[in-house]
C-alpha cells in the first residue's frame, strides 16, 4: 500500500538512534543521582535509615516505564494502534463518499 522510501528507513533509523542515545543517556544520568543520594544519606546517618531507596524506587520506575517505551512493548495505544486507526478511518472516509 505505502512505497516507502530508503530516505524514510533512513529517517526513522536515525530517529530511533537518537532516541536510543537519549535513553542511555538518562540512565547514565539516573546512576549518577542514585549513587550521589546513597553517598549523602551514608555521609549524614551511616545507613541508620537508608533513604535513598526511595529515591532508587522512583527512579527505576521512571526508567523502566522509558525502556518500554523505546525497546518495544508495544501498549493498548502503541505505535500500531495509531497506523490500525488511521487505515480503518480512511477506509471509512472512501466507503462514505463512494456512496453519496
């Protein structure tokens, strides 16, 4: 149905790089933040009450929602959702002025 372009592929392989780039980026940030908040909380309470777990927990979840995202479980709403829908209204549109 599409023709779809070597410019296009190459496009979207960029794209997702760029994406990917930014995700290990993030990580590399999130690390650095985890390991900082577990330093000040030894430096301050020598692990009476770590809590810098929380921060851990907040983090991690951050990231896994993000590595989801980018590495393929594609949710309710995901990419293809979005190309069944527009393909299934555009379909509809040509049936309706078929008819009238």
């Amino acid at each position: 149905m599409y023709n779809i372009q070597p410019e296009d592929k190459y496009f979207k392989a960029k794209e997702r790089v760029a994406t990917l780039k930014k995700f290990y980026s993030s990580l590399l940030g999130n690390l650095f933040v985890i390991v900082l908040t577990g330093a000040i909380n030894y430096y301050t309470n020598e692990w009476r009450y770590p809590w810098f777990l929380w921060v851990v927990f907040g983090v991690s979840i951050g990231t896994i929602i993000k590595a989801i995202k980018i590495f393929g479980y594609d949710s309710v709403f995901g990419k293809n959702w979005e190309e069944r829908k527009i393909k299934e209204y555009m379909k509809d549109e040509e049936q309706k002025t078929r008819w009238e």
